[in-house]
C-alpha cells in the first residue's frame, strides 16, 4: 500500500490582469506580478496530487501543524477519513485552519487518486455528464470608460455574451464602493432583458447588504423581469430574512454563498425553507465532499444545486451529478480576456464552444494544465 511521505508548497509569481477592491470585489487591471501556491502530496510510489491555491491560505504554520501530521503516513486514497480527520483539526484552530485550505487538501488527494488511477475526478464521483452549458457570469459595475459603467454598457455587454453563445447571463451589479442602489439595480437589469429577450436566462447577483425591504422590491421586479434566480440580497447569517423573502417572491431564491458551515449549513437552509435552489462552492466550502455532500442533500429534497465559482474541482462535481443545471464561467467583463491562460497554466480548464457549452477534462486528475517549467523558474518560496 503506496502512503503519503510528502506534503510541500512552491509558492510562486506568475501574471494577474485584474486587481481587487477593498471590498473584495474583482475588475480588470494592467498587467501585474502576484504570488500563487501550488500545494504538491506525493506518495510512496512517487504518484502525485496538485491543487493551486493562496500563499495566504496554504501557510506554512498551517501545513505543519496541521496538515502535515494529518497526512503523513497514511493512504491517499482514504480521502473522506483524511478530511474528517482535517476538519476536526478546525475547532482548536481558533480559525486559521480554514475551509480554503480544507479544500485545497482535498482537492489535491482527489488529483493524487485521479492521477494514480489514470482518470478524471469527475468520473471517479460519479461520471454523470461530460459537456455542461456554462452561464457568463460578469464582474461588478464600475466607473471604466467602455466597462460596466452604464446601462447601455450592460446592455451591450450581454448582446456580446450571447453572440458568443452564452445561454445563460450573471449579472453582478455595483456594489461597495461604488455607487449601487436597488433602482439602478432593477434598471440594468431591465436594460439586459431588453437587450437579448425572453429566451436567454438571466440571474441577478446583488449588492449582499440591502436590508428586508430592500431585497423584496427588487426581487419583485426580478419576477416581472422573469430572472432564474435571485443570489444573496442580503447578509446570508439571517436565514429567516431569506425564508421571508422566498415566501414572497416567484423568483427562485438561490443560496447560501458565503455562509460558514460547509454541507451542514446547507441542511439548514433547506429545512428553513430559506432558498429554492441550494448553493455550494468546493473552495470556500471545505472541498469536494462536503460540496458532494451538499449536492446529494439537495437531491434528496427534489431541489436543485449549483455550484459556485469556476475551475477545476466546481467542474469535477458538476461532471459527477446531475443536481445543477450550470456550469459558472467569469469572472467576465468586456476589457477582460477570460480565454488567456495565465503564465502557470499552459491552458485553461473551460473554453467554451460555440453552443455554449463547457467539455469536462479529460486528463487523469482534476486536469489542471500546470506550466511546472514557469512554476519552476518562477519559484520564490518552498515549505
């Protein structure tokens, strides 16, 4: 039986063409050096897994408290013990054991089991489909001349989408700090629905701090304006502000995002009657199990589940079941190229075809298209 005997991160710089507010929000930027993290396991028979991360996440205090004594020694492929046994780690971590750095561990033992076996993660969870139609999911509004700056931008914007056969839009309307309100909100989104008609389906991703009422006259206008959904209105901590809002509303209220708890807090939501379709992310949810685990509550319940955010482990779970209907691809704005691979990838996981649609990899592992030779020469740090 092959064991773990080596657990390392290559921290890096590569290029990145966009830049984040204060807020947390992304827009598109000049050209700038930043640093990522590759966390790398390795087995005794020399196998190994991979999975792209934040050299802020992947710490090496945390690697060597935590996750290095968690795995070392023991089989790769006893993922679900081997994530029991990490999560358990997080209540004594006083939060510094995060479900980013959860995910990026179980993420990589999938890879390292994938790439063992010769196959990709998303048939190992299940195979369900192998082409999944992927929605634009745009950036937030801004103030860039030609952007997302106006109406008219949106508007156009999405025209642009659809030509290149998009059947599915995200809006992510202006947030903090930039100016944003729910008139303007419901008026760009009046302004997309006219600009590309009754048959493309549009969602709305809004500001997340409008209060009750706030929240409820904008989704009226969502219901009049016939979106698919209605994403995190408000702060996702009162689960009963959601489940008075989806009492009151046609359009279909999806969640949570953001909110701690992993599959568990999903659970809730659904008992809480809090969303008509669920919400999962494999990163910002502690991996690939727990977004499983999520999908499969969801199912049961006759409810649908899409997962958040783009890359490789959203695309090995959606690849294995049959819950969600979406494939989430952005973040995109019109002075971005999503389709240019940064410097450490040799290519990107999702290109899109012309009907829309994304083909599931088919490299053994998540599929990843690592550049090692850049990560190599570009290597600045090692743990």
């Amino acid at each position: 039986m092959a064991v773990i005997e080596r657990v390392g991160v290559t921290v890096f710089t590569t290029v990145a063409r966009s830049v984040v507010d204060g807020h947390g929000h992304r827009h598109p930027g000049p050209p700038r050096e930043v640093k990522e993290a590759l966390l790398e396991i390795t087995d005794s028979d020399g196998a190994k897994g991979y999975c792209l991360g934040q050299p802020e996440t992947l710490r090496e205090s945390m690697i060597q408290a935590h996750v290095r004594p968690v795995l070392t020694g023991q089989d790769g492929l006893e993922r679900e013990r081997l994530w029991h046994a990490l999560a358990r780690r997080q209540r004594g971590a006083h939060g510094h054991l995060t479900d980013r750095l959860l995910s990026t561990v179980d993420q990589a033992l999938w890879d390292l089991a994938g790439r063992r076996l010769g196959l990709p993660v998303w048939k190992l969870l299940g195979g369900a489909r192998s082409v999944v139609p992927a929605y634009a999911s745009t950036m937030c509004g801004d103030d860039i001349p030609g952007g997302l700056a106006t109406l008219s931008d949106y508007a156009s914007f999405a025209k642009d989408l659809v030509a290149r056969g998009y059947r599915g839009i995200k809006l992510h309307t202006w947030m903090p700090p930039m100016r944003h309100g729910v008139e303007l909100d419901i008026k760009a989104c009046a302004a997309v629905r006219d600009a590309v008609g009754p048959d493309v389906a549009l969602m709305l991703d809004s500001n997340h701090w409008y209060s009750r009422t706030e929240a409820l006259r904008l989704g009226r206008a969502l219901d009049e304006l016939n979106f698919a959904w209605y994403e995190e209105p408000m702060e996702e901590a009162s689960v009963q502000s959601y489940r008075w809002l989806a009492d009151q509303l046609a359009t279909p209220i999806l969640g949570p995002e953001t909110s701690w708890g992993k599959h568990m807090a999903r659970a809730e939501w659904i008992a809480a009657g809090a969303c008509d379709i669920l919400r999962v992310g494999v990163v910002g949810s502690g991996g690939i199990i727990p977004a499983l685990k999520a999908v499969h509550t969801a199912e049961s319940f006759g409810m649908g589940c899409e997962i958040h955010g783009n890359g490789s482990g959203a695309l090995a779970v959606i690849g294995a079941t049959l819950c969600g209907e979406w494939y989430e691809r952005g973040l995109l704005h019109p002075h971005s190229d999503y389709d240019a691979p940064p410097p450490h990838l040799r290519s990107i996981i999702d290109p899109l075809d012309d009907s829309g649609n994304v083909t599931l990899p088919c490299r053994p592992g998540l599929g990843d298209d690592l550049d090692v030779d850049h990560i190599a020469a570009h290597t600045v740090a090692t743990w």
